[in-house]
C-alpha cells in the first residue's frame, strides 16, 4: 500500500466521519429546535 491510498483511506474515514457528525447534528437541531 502505498502512502497515496493510505492518506486517501484515512481521508475517506474522516469524510464520513465528518459527514456522519453534521448528520447527527441536523438531526438534534430539528428535534430540539421545535422544543425551544
């Protein structure tokens, strides 16, 4: 494996790690937006 696949697995991890936080986030936001 070389160091390009390497940084672009470790990029794609944090993507959709990233993807999966702003998700999460939306979610709280519009469940607990009506309750405020």
């Amino acid at each position: 494996m070389t160091t390009d696949n390497l940084f672009f697995g470790s990029n794609l991890i944090v993507s959709k790690y990233l993807v999966y936080l702003v998700l999460c986030l939306g979610l709280e936001f519009a469940v607990f937006r009506p309750l405020l």
